[in-house]
C-alpha cells in the first residue's frame, strides 16, 4: 500500500511538472500567475468587498448551506430604487421590474462563491487551456478534455462553448416540472422525469474530438393522463453542423419510436406554446451559426445564485401571473461575461439579436435577452442555480421565460418529490441505456 501511494505520488508529480513544461514552452501564462481560478475566473473580489474572493477550499458543507438558505436578504430592489442599481441590472432584468412594478422584486443577498467541481475536472480544464480550439467557423470544437474548453475566451465563440459544455455532473435524474402560465393567471403542468448524461465529463475518457457525443438527454411523460407515456431522447455531438444532433420521440398511443427530423434553432417547443423555443433551452443551446458574435466584456450584475429554497417549491410559487414567487428567490452580486448575437443577412430566425450572460465561475448562462426582429426587447429568461454537493457544483434548479408582450411566463424546473430526490452519479451508464430501443421499453403508460 505504502508503495502504491508513492507510485500515485511520484506519477501525480511527474504530471504537474510535465504540464508546467508545456504551458511555459507553449508562452501561456499559468493560470494561477494571470490571477485566475483553475476554471478561468478571475480569483479576487471585487473592489468594494461585496464579491468576495475564490478559494479552492472554500467547499460549503450541508451545514452552511442550510444556513444561507435561511438568510435574510439585505434589500430588495423594485420599481422605487431601480434607477440605483441600473448599472448592476441586466437590460431584460430592468425590463421585467418595469413591466410588473408591483410584483417583480429582486431580494439582494450577501454573495458567496460556492462553485468547486472534482479536481480532475480543474486538471482537465488546464489541458484545454493548451490543447482545445475552436473548428468549422466556431461550429465545434476539438482535442477537449473533460473540463472548460477555454478558461481565457479570446472572442465570444470561446465564451460560448464554455457554456455549452459547462460542468452539469456526469450523470443525473431529476423530476422535471413545466408550468406554462397565461397573462390571466390560467396555468397548466406537466411532469415528467429527465436524465442527463455527459460523455464529455466521463472521468477516464481520453482526448475527444468534433465527432463525439457530449450529451445524452432523455425524458418520459408522467402527466397529465393524455400525455403520460412520451418521452423523448436527444445526442448532442461537438459539432452539430458537421455531427448533426439526432432525436428520436416515443408515441404511448401507437406504441412505436420515431426519429425527429429537425430539433433546432426556432422550433417551437410545444411545451411552452412558443414561449421558449428549443435553441432556448438551457437558455442557449445547439448551433452558433445563424448569428455573428461579439464579446462585450464583463460586468458586475445581480444574479440568480445559491437558491436553496427553489429544490422543493411548489405549484402555487410557479404558477403566479407574469413570473414565479421571487420570495423563495435569491440574486447575488457576481461577475459575468456579456456576449451579443446579432442574426446574419441571410440567416432565418425568430430573434434578430441575443444577449447572453455567462457566470464567471460556472460558465452557465444566467440571464438572456431576446429581441424581434424590430429590435424591441421580446423575451427575457432567467436561470436561477444553487450549489449541490452530491455533484459537486452550481447548476440550475428552475429556468424562467418571460414574453413581454404576451404576458405569458414559462418555467422548467427540478421539483423534489416524496422519496425522489435530485440525484447525481459518477460514472455514466451503458450507451445502450441511451438508445432508441431503450427509450421504448422504459417509456409506457
């Protein structure tokens, strides 16, 4: 035993010095020597103190997290002081605050930095920082460990696949709510339960390329009665142009799997009666290619984080006019990284211009921004994350839809039932668990 952990020791040893190597023959800067996190954000806080700094071992224990779920929010920030928090509020945000001025108020609370992932994915990520690159115009990307693709983004297409292949655990089950809300209040629900699993964050794979698959997503309809039965299955690839993304749909009533033709950009999702359409999912999703992108910097903005009380919440926080209950919602003052899309010449899309913000540590996008093609704030959507240990990391407990012109509100979001929590694993299951014929037999009234 005593030999074994010197051999782990020396090899561990042996790969630290070997990467040092690289990065200094490569003429990159360590990470750690630019002032930055081992997943590219910047380690200090901010310069008034309110964003405090990362530490590697700053991991929360169930204990303390239970007692910021229990935290007072130090203010509040609604139509009579927006104008004094304009500069740390996103556009939609401000929009949503005017749009509902007697409902929509943020509760402000202390911020904490609660994003720590597994080490090899901090290890995997300091590879990618010599290795990864963008291909194909920005459509894909290749020779990508399993961590952030590019912890110091050069343009906003770098910037983007962080987010698009951020860390969400390797494999986990949810039960997953949809609550599509009208503006008169009128609401309906459907339940289901989802399973996502990342062969990109598969610990023991090797270096991985435009080809691979990076994402299996899989759901089944649980109600209402006339749905229940569906489900749906999805590949996502390294690059969808070249790799296209495949689809396959399970009908209860003909007892039969179908494959879906076409799963992208504005198709609407039925769902959510177009409130969000699939490219929205995880608020931006799928191909690049029908915009140009412009990386506009950071900002300190108010954002969704460490919502402890969004786990167990219930039908009648969801399905409130306009939006969700924002008392059981909790925003923190982070650093993001803004990114614009504007829709080509000749590219064909609902949204003739998006704006995204990515979090700094997790690299998921928290709030996006959606205009028609007049160039008139259309829709705006939130992601509202926590920490969850078992993962380990901050991802998302509820994503939010917001139309403004139609008053319509659309969330999905994990909902915690009687012995069925959230859970997490380690390791990936069989490609065959993810296959079509797989999805029929698990998939039935």
């Amino acid at each position: 035993m005593h030999n074994q952990r010197a051999f782990i020791i020396a090899l561990a040893l042996m790969l630290y010095s070997s990467f040092a190597y690289s990065t200094e023959s490569s003429g990159k800067t360590p990470l750690a020597a630019l002032g930055l996190t081992p997943l590219g954000a910047e380690a200090g806080g901010n310069a008034t103190g309110v964003i405090p700094a990362w530490n590697k071992s700053d991991i929360l224990t169930r204990q303390q997290l239970a007692a910021i779920a229990n935290e007072q929010p130090l203010f509040y920030i609604a139509k009579d002081n927006l104008n004094n928090y304009k500069d740390n509020l996103s556009l939609g945000q401000q929009a949503l605050i005017k749009a509902y001025p007697d409902s929509f108020k943020m509760p402000i609370y202390k911020t904490y930095r609660t994003h720590h992932v597994p080490e090899y994915v901090y290890q995997a990520t300091q590879k990618n920082y010599l290795s990864a690159r963008l291909i194909d115009d920005g459509n894909g990307i290749t020779d990508v460990w399993q961590g952030v693709p590019f912890p110091v983004p050069q343009n906003a297409l770098e910037a983007l696949w962080n987010h698009l292949v951020a860390w969400r655990g390797v494999h986990m089950k949810a039960n997953v709510s949809e609550v599509l809300v009208q503006a008169n209040g009128h609401y309906q629900e459907i339940l289901s339960k989802g399973e996502i699993a990342s062969p990109y964050y598969a610990p023991d794979r090797g270096i991985f390329s435009e080809k691979h698959v990076k994402t299996y997503y899989l759901t089944r309809t649980v109600s209402p009665p006339s749905m229940a039965g569906g489900g749906l299955l999805i590949y996502d690839t390294l690059n969808q142009r070249l790799n296209p993304r495949k689809s396959w749909f399970y009908d209860a009533q003909q007892r039969r799997v179908k494959r879906i033709p076409v799963l992208a950009y504005d198709t609407p999702n039925p769902n959510s009666e177009m409130v969000r359409v699939v490219d929205e999912v995880d608020l931006f999703n799928g191909l690049p290619d029908r915009y140009d992108w412009e990386l506009l910097g950071k900002q300190e903005v108010y954002i969704p984080y460490n919502n402890e009380l969004l786990v167990d919440i219930g039908i009648e926080a969801l399905s409130t006019k306009h939006h969700i209950n924002l008392d059981r919602t909790r925003y923190e003052l982070h650093r993001v990284w803004v990114l614009e899309a504007k829709l080509k010449e000749r590219e064909n899309h609902i949204y003739g211009r998006r704006r995204l913000y990515l979090d700094e540590d997790s690299w998921l996008t928290l709030i996006t921004e959606q205009y028609d093609k007049s160039d008139k704030l259309w829709r705006v959507s939130l992601s509202y994350t926590k920490f969850f240990p078992q993962m380990p990391g901050i991802w998302k407990v509820a994503d939010t839809y917001h139309d403004l012109k139609s008053g319509q509100h659309f969330t999905q979001s994990w909902k915690e039932l009687e012995n069925s929590p959230v859970e997490f694993f380690g390791e990936l299951p069989s490609k065959r668990y993810f296959s079509p014929s797989s999805l029929r037999q698990s998939s039935h009234r």
